[in-house]
C-alpha cells in the first residue's frame, strides 16, 4: 500500500534487519509490529535510526510517508525539532508522522502547525501494531 520511512532510534528494537536473535517479548514486539505494517496492511517499511543513516542506505524513492521520532523522551525538545526541520526540508511535500513518547499540547501544536506534519503520535510500541495503521492511513488522505 504505502512506503513508510521508520527514523528513529527511540525503539531500538525496531531497527533491527529481522528478528533474528530477538527472545522474549522483544521478539513478539517486534514482529508484531512488523506483521501489522508489513504483511497485514501491506504497508513497506524502510527503517533507519536517523535521517543521515536512511539516505545513507541510499534509498533513491520518495517514502509515501514518513515516521519519525526525532524528540528526546525527556529534556530539551530543540535539539529533535531541529531534526524535525532536516527531515521536512529533505521531504517538503511527504505526510510527516512525529511518534513520541512526550504529551506536551505545546510539542504537538508546535510539530502539526510549525511543521506541518500529518500526525502527532504518542501510542506505545505495544499500541502501535493496532493505531498506527490508522495514523499513517489518515496521513495519506
């Protein structure tokens, strides 16, 4: 259905190429959420830990969407929005998805107003395999 750039590092599990190795409820994170985006909505995903480390991958199309988790989950937000504003100028018109772990109303209204980005999500990694499908489907219309 979409391709979706996963750039984060703040589920590191994530980022990983396969399960392989994983145990335990790393494991079924994992997969779980992969099995939800991937086989079950049919959505690619092409993660990343950052934005440097996706174009470093050296991905030539455009995402469809894009994930990101540039704010730290705790302290100065500056430093992520300055990532934020990296990742919508290096994809100005691509629907932008900012998962964090932060419900501050001012980090929100500063990410979907200043940046204009599709979504603020604050779901947690055993949420994400039943929301995000939504958020990222809300994005694309």
């Amino acid at each position: 259905m979409a391709t979706v750039a996963l750039l984060q590092n703040l589920f590191r599990v994530l980022n990983r190429p396969s399960s392989d190795g994983l145990h335990g409820l790393e494991q079924q994170v994992y997969e779980n959420f992969y099995e939800a985006l991937e086989e079950a909505y049919n959505h690619t995903i092409l993660a990343a830990k950052s934005l440097d480390d996706y174009l470093a991958q050296g991905h030539t199309l455009t995402p469809d969407v894009v994930i990101c988790a540039p704010i730290p989950a705790e302290g100065n937000p500056a430093p992520g929005l300055v990532e934020l504003q990296r990742i919508r100028d290096t994809f100005p018109d691509t629907p932008i998805i900012v998962w964090s772990t932060r419900s501050e109303d001012s980090l929100r209204q500063t990410c979907l107003e200043d940046f204009d980005c599709a979504a603020y999500y604050t779901g947690t990694l055993l949420d994400a395999p039943e929301t995000l499908p939504t958020v990222i489907d809300e994005a694309l219309t």
